[in-house]
C-alpha cells in the first residue's frame, strides 16, 4: 500500500500532530508514504525523513495538477481545504475528519473514498450514504513536571484556543461565586471578550503538564468538539475531569470524570463544585481510561481503515 497524505495548512495544531504520529508509526511498520505539504511549514520540520512533495498553501488551485498526478493507493486528505482540492483535481481521497460541525452539504463529501472520523459523534454529522470509520486520536502522555507556579488557592483549568466552539463563556458564567480561581491557558480572537470575566488567561503555555499537576480540577467546557486530545491528556495526568456533553468528548470521558450539557453555566458549576469537594471518580480510574487511547492503536486503526476502504474499489 502506498499512502500520499495531503495537509496544506500553515499552522501545528491538533490533526497536524496526528498526522505527525502516523505517519511515524506508518513508517515503523512498513507502509510507503509520502506527505505534500508547504515547504518550511510548521508540519514540514516535524515529518521526520518521510518522501516529501511540495504545495502551495490551503486550497491554492495551483495544488490541483500537483495532486492530479500522484500516483498511490490512498490520497488522504488531513483538512478541509485538502479535501477540497482533491475532489477538484479529481480524486476520490480518504479523509480525515476532526470536527463535529454539521455539514451542508455538496459533492465533495460524496466523493470521498470514506471517512476517518476521531469520533463516532463526528462521523454521525456527516451524510448518511458516506462510509466511516472511527478512529479515536492517539495521544501520548505528557512528561511528567512539578506543579506550576500560579499562585495560591484552589485552581480548575481549561486549556483551549479562545474560540467560540471551546465556549469559554459558559465557562466564565460558571466561574461566578465558585470558591477556586478558573485558569485558562490558550490563545485566540476572544481574548479581549474574556479579559473583563472571572477567568483568568494565561495566554499560550508550553508547561501543560506543570499547569496539570497544579490543577485540582480539570475543565472542558466546548459546546462543540470532535474529541478533545487534551482532555485524554488530562486524564493520563490524573486530573479530576468535568466537562461537557459536546461531541466525542463523551467517548473519550466515559465515567471517569463529571459531564454536564453544554452551554449549561449552572450545571457546569455545580459539577465543579462536586469535583472540588472531592466527589469524583478516581485519578486511578481517570489515568486508565487514558490509557485506551494509545498511538499505536490509532496507527492500526487507520491502517485497516485505509485498507478497508480500499477493498472493494480498487481505486489508484
């Protein structure tokens, strides 16, 4: 099987460090690939020694011949504009999808070979004649560090892009009259929208793993998301998990953490508020529902999808 895997975006975020896993675990198990990606981007300095094949950024139409002429077994798109560009130049890729978003419809999403979606909840917002399989995203436990230094009191976190799906809003709304500081870690356009809230921003961290081990509580307040890795990074930390009924994130919590509805203010407090008081399921349970979530189960899983979809196509 030869797979040419498709990311023309500019930024390292969440889908591009999972492509950045599979293709690794790919590699280590024979499969011949190949990435087409913008050179010098953030993706392109963390693919290791994989084939490269040079494009120009999101949907450039220029991407058209380039992925036209590829020759492989599985063209997979890892983006929307991917996607996109694929169906246009003709292809029938398999694609990764990540977002819980609801469709609107179009041909491109009947073109797809089929679908690698990181969450059933994901793969339940696309049509129903599209064929998928989930894939759960595999992640990697943080290295262990000290607590952070955030100052005293009792300390619940969310961390997230300041973006409207992540719903920091609720989460401001459930801070009020809460007896702990509400730590947000994360960047993003709602930054000025939040300032004036009982949260307080952080702004971009790269000691995830400190704030985790400061944190009594962990949060995750989204009122859409596909999966949520960091919540699964949570948990492999042993935090005390609350968060909401949004998407994947169920699939991922089980009943190893407290869930509440989205965009439910008072709800989500009075589930910080159990947590916090010390009625939660066990940071033992928590680390091991972790754990199902490993890289090497998302590498096999998107292999056999892969081969699954291709089977009766015979599709190059």
């Amino acid at each position: 099987m030869r797979v040419v895997h498709v990311d023309t975006s500019t930024e390292l975020r969440g889908g591009q460090r999972q492509l950045q896993l599979l293709v690794a675990g790919l590699r280590d198990s024979g499969v011949d690939q190949a990435v087409v990606r913008v050179p010098g981007s953030p993706l392109d300095g963390v693919l290791g020694d994989v084939e490269r094949i040079d494009a120009r950024p999101g949907g450039d139409p220029r991407n058209l011949p380039v992925l036209h002429g590829i020759v492989c077994d599985v063209l997979a798109a890892h983006t929307s504009q991917a996607h996109q560009v694929s169906v246009l130049a003709g292809r029938r890729p398999v694609v990764h999808r990540r977002v819980d978003f609801p469709v609107s419809g179009g041909v491109k999403y009947r073109r797809a070979l089929g679908y690698v979606c990181v969450s059933q909840a994901v793969a339940d917002v696309l049509p129903a004649d599209c064929s998928t399989v989930v894939v759960h995203d595999g992640v990697e436990p943080l290295a262990s560090m000290p607590p952070a230094e955030v100052g005293p009191g009792r300390v619940v976190l969310a961390v997230g892009a300041l973006v409207d799906h992540k719903d920091h809003a609720t989460l401001a709304l459930a801070a009020q009259g809460l007896d702990a500081r509400v730590l947000v870690a994360g960047e993003g356009p709602l930054r000025s929208e939040l300032e004036a809230t009982a949260l307080e921003l952080l702004g971009q961290r790269t000691d995830v793993a400190a704030l985790f081990a400061r944190a009594d509580v962990f949060v995750h307040p989204s009122k859409l998301e596909g999966m949520g890795q960091v919540v699964v990074e949570a948990l492999l930390a042993g935090c005390v998990v609350v968060a909401t009924r949004a998407g994947g994130v169920p699939e991922v919590v089980g009943a190893a953490g407290l869930l509440v509805p989205p965009q439910d203010p008072d709800a989500l407090r009075g589930a910080l508020r159990r947590a916090l008081d010390g009625d939660h399921p066990s940071t033992d349970v928590a680390r091991a529902r972790g754990g199902l979530f490993s890289v090497q189960r998302m590498v096999d899983g998107t292999r056999a999808a892969y081969a699954r979809f291709l089977a009766p196509t015979g599709v190059r």
